[in-house]
C-alpha cells in the first residue's frame, strides 16, 4: 500500500454527496488509499487494502479520532471521547 494521489474529489459533506453518495462509493472502490487533507485522514476504500489495514492492526495505527470541517454539534466531543 502507498501513498497514492487520488483523482476523487473527496469531500463526504458535499451537498452533492449527501444528496447521492452512491456515484462517490462507486469512484472511491476502485480508488487507492489516500490522504484527503480536509479530514486530515487516509481514506481506504478498495475491498484488499481495507482487509490489509483491518488485519495488520501493528503496521496501521488502530488510534480513532473523527474530524471533520464541520462543527459538531454540543457536547458530541465528549461522547465519543468517552468511547
């Protein structure tokens, strides 16, 4: 697995792709991994490097945070922090 430059505009929260996501799933399934800066994280999509990351838990961190360019709603921070 790379680090490859993906030529899917990634951005989840598009209105475009809130309103049909499906095009975007289909695009990202035949994507490599890549970072998507807004996010500030790696998107891993292809069924294979999924797997790979899933099963390698000590070479891919298995730290989680969830960020995103929009601002949570009140009090989400704390909930996830909490697990």
């Amino acid at each position: 697995m790379t680090d490859a430059t993906s030529t899917v505009h990634f951005d989840r929260f598009a209105p475009a792709h809130v309103a049909d996501p499906y095009w975007l799933y289909a695009e990202l399934r035949k994507a490599p991994p890549f970072f998507a800066e807004a996010y500030g994280v790696w998107v891993v999509s292809r069924y294979e490097d999924v797997r790979r990351v899933l099963a390698e838990h000590r070479t891919f961190s298995s730290d989680f945070l969830i960020r995103s360019p929009l601002m949570p709603h009140p009090g989400v921070p704390e909930v996830l922090a909490a697990g």
